[in-house]
C-alpha cells in the first residue's frame, strides 16, 4: 500500500493543486471580497513563476520528501507512532493533527526570528490577496520548511497515507483561505471553528504588525484560539484593511526577481519580537463580542 501511495503521490498531488486553483479562480471572478487594486496578470504571472522555481529547487535538493521519508520510516521501524501499539486510523489522525500543530509552530517561529522573518515577509509583501498568495513563498523559505517537515516525519513515524492527506489538504486550505472569495458572515463564523476561512487569515496579511503577527494557522484553527494569537476581525474592517508590509509597496516589488532579492533588502522590522508588534488586541474572543464585527457586516450589505 505504501509503494503504491509513493507512486501515486505526484498525480495525486498535482490533481488537487489544479482542481482547487480552478475553483478558486473562478470564486473569486464570481463572488470578490475585496476589490482588486493590482492586474491579475502582473500578480498571478510572477507568483506563479515561484511556485515553478520552488518545486525544482526542492526536487533538486531533497532526494527525499515527507511522504517518501513516512514510507521509509516505516518499513525501518522510525518514530514513534512506529513503535507504538495503536490502530491505523487512529495513527492517521494523531499524525495529522500533530504536522498541523508543527506547521503551525514553524510559521510563528518565521514570524519571530527576524533572520527567517525575512525569507517569509516577501510571502507579506504581495499587494493584494487572492489564492496565489498562498503559493508565493521564497525558496530558501521552502528548503528550510521541508527540512522541518522531515525532521518531524523522522520523529513522529506517521502513516504514508496520513503524510500525503496532510500534504493535500494544507495545499488546498492554504489556497482557500487566501482566496478573495465573499464568504457570508454566518457561514464565516461556524467554519472557523473547523478551518481557517479567508476572513480569519485574511487578518494575516495587514500591513498592521500587530494583526500580522497573529492568526498563524493555516488550516486548523484551533492552534491561535488555544495559544492566545487569535484576532478575530482586522481593525479597519476586511475591505477597507491594507494588505502587505511597509516596507514593499509598488508594483515592481511584485516582480519575481525583487521577490528573490527581497531578504537581504531593508531592515527586518514587523517581526514578532519586534517591540511595536509584541501585544495582540483582543486576542481569542468571539467573532460576535468585537467591535469590528459590525463594520465587517456593513462590507458585506454593502457589496
């Protein structure tokens, strides 16, 4: 079963991406959040490019990934859940939640170290927000959170088959909840608690630091409720909010080669450490008892 997975994982992988960019794409034509300041071909062109660069300089780099390393994991007895006598399924979802809490704890130590926060701020530095900013992320970026993801695969000896959904499903939240689709308010306020929906990490992505600085989930939302980084609502309201940082704000820094260039440009402020962006407002309440809640209805009526 497990060769059979490892054969199969790149068709698997490649369906999804395409089926969920599509679907997102044309969402995002059908029913915007936000209006959209950039042109799409500026945007979708350079971060597109990256995912290109991205995915040959991993190939390149790794002679194995993470559900290559779970199958081989397996067969040699590594990790824990290996060694453990439990049953399959519930292996399955103990991996995927821990990998979940793993890449959650990576992002919020991207955002802290100003060292790394400079590879992920150039993933801040796109101006508008859509489903191809979940794809826009440095390379240097991509090796260092593979190399994470090994490590915790090496440790944790999760299925194959749990590695490869995980692997799936972060690929397709991480481009719905980027999406610039218009979610209506009650459906927003239930699915948060399953997934995070484009209006919780849409949050992310304020030039604000301290609302960048929270909200670090990418598909389980839980992790920023139980550990005190939720915001449930941006300050100025979801289509008046500023996306992006400081420091990048014209249309050439969209551009692939000042993306690749970004880290070593500037000071690496906005980090979490960073001592204007240390306090998160209002962090774990309700989505009904903030204030912004109210204008974020008016966005919607008024849209």
């Amino acid at each position: 079963m497990s060769e059979t997975i490892l054969g199969s994982e790149p068709v698997i992988r490649l369906a999804a991406f395409l089926g969920v960019l599509a679907a997102m794409a044309i969402w995002e034509v059908a029913a915007p959040r936000r209006r959209r300041d950039i042109p799409r071909v500026v945007r979708w062109t350079n971060n597109l490019a990256l995912v290109v660069i991205d995915t040959a300089i991993l190939r390149l780099t790794f002679p194995i990934l993470a559900v290559g390393l779970a199958v081989l994991a397996e067969e040699r007895g590594w990790g824990l859940l290996n060694n453990l006598d439990i049953s399959f399924w519930l292996a399955v979802l103990i991996s995927m939640v821990l990998l979940d809490l793993a890449i959650y704890l990576q992002h919020v130590m991207f955002h802290s170290i100003p060292a790394l926060w400079r590879l992920h701020r150039m993933h801040h530095a796109d101006l508008d927000f859509d489903a191809t900013t979940g794809l826009r992320f440095h390379p240097i970026e991509i090796l260092i959170s593979m190399a994470i993801k090994l490590a915790v695969v090496a440790a944790l000896g999760p299925p194959a088959i749990a590695v490869l959904l995980f692997e799936v499903i972060l690929n397709a939240t991480a481009l719905f909840n980027h999406a610039n689709i218009n979610l209506p308010i009650s459906v927003d306020r239930w699915l948060r608690w399953i997934v995070v929906t484009p209006d919780m990490h849409r949050v992310h992505h304020s030039v604000d630091p301290k609302e960048t600085n929270s909200n670090y989930g990418f598909n389980l939302p839980w992790w920023d409720r139980l550990l005190g980084t939720y915001v449930a609502q941006p300050g100025k309201g979801h289509t008046a909010m500023d996306i992006g940082i400081e420091q990048f704000r014209t249309q050439r820094d969209l551009w692939i080669d000042r993306m690749l260039i970004q880290p070593v440009r500037g000071p690496a402020s906005g980090h979490a450490l960073d001592s204007s962006s240390r306090s998160f407002p209002n962090t774990g309440l309700d989505l009904d008892s903030r204030p912004s809640e109210a204008n974020s209805s008016e966005e919607h009526s008024k849209e």
